[in-house]
C-alpha cells in the first residue's frame, strides 16, 4: 500500500449550539472553549476545510500552525429560518415535519436542500484531490455523512453513519484515478479525537 491514497476527514470540534441540540448549519459559531483532543498521528502541510470558525478553531486546535485552506463549499447545510432552532422548536410546523421525511429534495425556508449540499460538496472534495495528493479536511457533520455514504468500502445510509464531534475517519484507496471516478475507498479506520468526551 506504499502508494495507497489517503484522505482523512474530521468533523469540528463541538459548540454551545451543539450542546444544546440546535441546527447550526451557517450560523459561524466558535467550538467551546477548554476542549481536551488527542495528540494526532496524522502529518500534513496543509489542511482544508470549511471557512466557518468553528472548523478554523479545530484546526489550529489539532494541527498548530499548519496552514489552512478555506472553501466554503464544505459547509454545513444552511437550515435557513430553522438555524439556532431546535426539534421541539419545530415539531408543530408543517413544512419542518414534510423535510423531516424528504430531506434530499426539500429545503429548510431560505435554506438549502440536502442534495444541492451534497453537490456543493463533492465539488470541493474533488477540487481537494487537484490541489493535494492526502487531503485533510476540516469540516462537518453533512458533509461527512454524505462522503462516507458515496465512498467508504462499507455501505450505509446517511443517517446510519455515526460522526461525532471531534471524529476522524481516514478512507484509502488504491490510487488516484480510483478516487476520482467515484471507486468505494478499498478500507477505511475511525478515531475519536476528543478526550473527555464523544458528542
């Protein structure tokens, strides 16, 4: 596997909204503070991620000084009326309950639907590979699911994938030409970055 290619992807570090069980999606919130993260085996010369803080934070948290690439195309899906609300907020709208059941096509008020997240991000996943040879990538939630579900060795749903805050998951492939044709990654490892805690 010497020329294995290898793509790490770690979701942010949590925030109060976090916590608190709100949908944040753009909202530009920092991670809380005194976190705890483990020492990371990982080596990079460059990392790239979202352009929220809270992904900027978690990047300098984990890699000190190692210079950072933002791309607002690894954000979170923007929730619109709905960021900062929570499910008890919502459960009474109609429109809240119809996306709950179709949450690909639908799309929050002022808002965006999972798919055209989805779009947005493989775009800067694919731009990712031009730019690096291992990309590390800061981002979210969203985002991760929807990588795992299209390109790790184990089939899942997007929702049946586990992401905390603060996990890293690292996917290889075999080569270059594998990654960019859409190929399942050939085997992939998760590691929880977060000491004292898994959110």
């Amino acid at each position: 596997m010497d020329n294995a290619i290898v793509v790490t992807l770690i979701r942010h570090l949590p925030t109060q909204a976090n916590r608190d069980k709100k949908y944040i999606g753009w909202t530009d919130e920092s991670i809380l503070a005194g976190l705890k993260t483990k020492k990371i085996a990982c080596e990079t010369n460059e990392i790239i991620g979202s352009d929220l803080i809270r992904c900027k934070q978690t990047a300098a948290q984990l890699f000190s000084g190692v210079p950072y690439t933002d791309n607002a195309n690894f954000r979170e899906c923007s929730f619109g009326d709905w960021e900062n609300k929570t499910y008890n907020d919502l459960k009474e709208e109609a429109s809240y309950r119809k996306w709950l059941d179709n949450p690909l096509q639908l799309a929050p008020p002022n808002g965006e639907s999972m798919q055209t997240m989805e779009n947005r991000v493989l775009q800067a996943f694919l731009e990712a590979f031009e730019k690096l040879e291992e990309p590390v990538i800061i981002t979210h939630g969203g985002p991760i699911r929807f990588l795992l579900t299209k390109f790790a060795s184990v089939e899942k749903n997007f929702w049946d994938w586990e992401v905390p805050h603060g996990s890293m998951f690292t996917m290889y492939w075999a080569d270059k030409k594998a990654v960019l044709e859409g190929t399942r990654c050939t085997s992939f490892s998760v590691e929880h970055l977060m000491e004292n805690e898994r959110m």
